[in-house]
C-alpha cells in the first residue's frame, strides 16, 4: 500500500518536516508499505484559486495542468496523509489553497443537476496530523480542536466523502514535547495500513473510526 504524505511549513528543518518523516517511517517499517513527501513549499504549488480554477469548476474547461498532477498522484495513493502547522487555529494558507484547487467539482465530488451532492472519495482515507505551539488546555478551553474537527474533518473530507481514519493534534510544540511527538508520529504511520483501518468503497470500519474522531 501507499501513503501520499503532503506537507506545508516553508523550513524543512522544521517539527512539521520532522514529524511528516516520523510518520513515513512508521508506514514504512514493515517493508509492505511505501511513501511519497509533497513538500508544498519546496515543489512551489501556487494556492490561490485563479479564473482557471473557477472555469474549470464550473466544469467549462480542463483543469489546470498543477491540479491534473496533484490528483493523479492521490489517485495512486491509498491514503492521504496531511501534516501542518496549526496557524490562526487553522491549515496555513498554502494548504488551504491546495484543497481549494486539487478537491474539485467533478474529481473530489460532483454538484448535480438536480442539486445532489456526489461524494466521490469514499475510498481515500485520511490521516491528520496538526502542529501546535499552544497546549492542550488552551485548545480544550476554548474549543479550538472542535472547531478545526467540524471544519476540516467534517466540512472538507466528509463532504467528499473521504473517511477520516486519524486526527490528531500534536500540540504544546514550545515546551518539551518535540521528541515524544515523533515516536507519536511514527506509531500513526505504523497503523496507517493496520489490518482493519483500511477502506474499500465504505468498509463498517472505517466508518466507525472516522466517527469517534
């Protein structure tokens, strides 16, 4: 099985880098599994959504080649793993921008006719793995891990359909945590392809991890 893991923090040598690393290594271990890193940053991808993305979404010409290439290669992946820092309690913009282009109308999902929602990406699972200076209470308190859950988890991956088999916050980055969140990491990936946490079309399990998250 393979794992495209997409990650977005400008400096490689950054906990994010480290942690997405962890993460291939974990997935990687058991010699069945292999990984692909997309360094947004390194590879250049342009994030924002031009007059050929909003063309292309109203399915009135083809996509833009950049798009064309990140989708074939989810498209060879059988999971999709995304690694970031949490900036403004949120994917940075990069990130964002990645989603609004390559989650497209007619790829990610189809808007019918008729006003119905397609879902076409019931068999992608999805790993999330967000980096955070602030610690686990200030997240708690004020309810900023459930606002990123409704808002990525459930209004990006839900809406496509892709089952969202891990979220995790990795968080508290400023204290004393780094080392310990790459063992974390590397446990994630050494679960990714663990036997019942894969999706075939809708699988009862998947379903029932991606609703306790």
């Amino acid at each position: 099985m393979h794992a495209l893991i997409v990650v977005s923090h400008p400096s490689p040598q950054s906990l994010t880098h480290a942690v997405a690393r962890s993460f291939a290594e974990g997935v990687e271990a058991s010699g069945e599994h292999s990984t692909e890193i997309a360094d947004l940053a390194a590879e250049g991808f342009q994030p924002a959504f031009s007059q050929a993305d909003a063309t292309a979404y109203l399915l009135q010409a083809p996509l833009p080649a950049d798009v064309l290439r990140e989708q074939q290669r989810i498209d060879r992946a059988d999971a999709l793993v995304l690694v970031y820092p949490v900036y403004w309690w949120s994917f940075p913009g990069q990130l964002k921008g990645w989603i609004d282009r390559v989650f497209s109308n007619g790829w990610a999902y189809d808007e019918r006719p008729d006003g119905s929602l397609g879902k076409r990406l019931g068999h992608l699972p999805i790993h999330l793995i967000g980096i955070g200076g602030a610690d686990g209470g200030t997240y708690a308190r004020h309810g900023y891990d459930k606002a990123m859950r409704t808002q990525i988890d459930h209004g990006i991956f839900d809406f496509c359909g892709a089952p969202v088999l891990s979220s995790e916050f990795l968080v508290d980055v400023n204290g004393q945590g780094g080392a310990a969140h790459l063992i974390t990491a590397r446990g994630l990936g050494s679960r990714a392809f663990a036997k019942g946490a894969l999706v075939g079309g809708k699988r009862a399990e998947a379903a029932e991890l991606a609703s306790s998250n």
